[in-house]
C-alpha cells in the first residue's frame, strides 16, 4: 500500500486561513503578524506579505527580522537593489546577525 505525502503547505494554508480574522481584530500582536507574514512569504504570497512586514515596520522600523524577511522576499522577487537595501538595515539594528551578514556578503561579490 502506498501512502501519500501530503504537502506542509497545507499546514500554512491552515493557519493563514485560522488566524487571519485574529489579525484583523488584534492589530497590535506583532508576533502573531510576524508569523503570518512569514507563512504568507512560503505560501509565494509575497505582495501580502510585504505588506503585513511593512506593517511591522511602521511600528517598528528598528525590526532586524523584519528587515531580513523583506530581503528574502526581495531576492526571490530578483530584486537585488531592494533586498540590499533591508539588509543593510537589519545589519545596522542587529550588527552580530550572522544570516544578515552572509547573505549580504553574497549578493555583494
């Protein structure tokens, strides 16, 4: 008997569809908006998902994390100038990020 494997995006697709009122009614929980910009960013929701890291960013724009994520978004948009740019960002807010500083490294050789 063969057994499918299903997807993990069906997880996300789960969770965005569960929390997504929760967002709308508790604007002010940034935790809980992170992790729904990041589900949104795996589900290649990126237009949404930029704008609730910009959202994040509005009220916070000292987020290194934030910032990190846009630049992912951005590289996998091919937007190289953008992504350059958050991280130059994240690294000013959060000088010791290793991931920060790798990936920057990479898009800059």
């Amino acid at each position: 008997m063969t057994t499918k494997v299903r997807s993990p995006k069906w997880i996300l697709r789960l969770y965005v569809w569960s929390i997504t009122d929760y967002i709308r009614d508790n604007p002010d929980d940034d935790v809980r908006r992170y992790r729904f910009a990041r589900s949104l960013a795996a589900l290649g929701r990126t237009e949404s998902a930029k704008r609730e890291y910009g959202n994040l960013l509005e009220r916070d724009f000292r987020s290194a994390d934030c910032h990190y994520e846009l630049a992912c978004v951005a590289i996998k948009a091919a937007d190289d100038a953008t992504a350059i740019q958050h991280l130059q960002n994240a690294i000013t807010y959060s000088p010791d990020d290793a991931d920060c500083l790798r990936l920057l490294a990479k898009l800059t050789d």
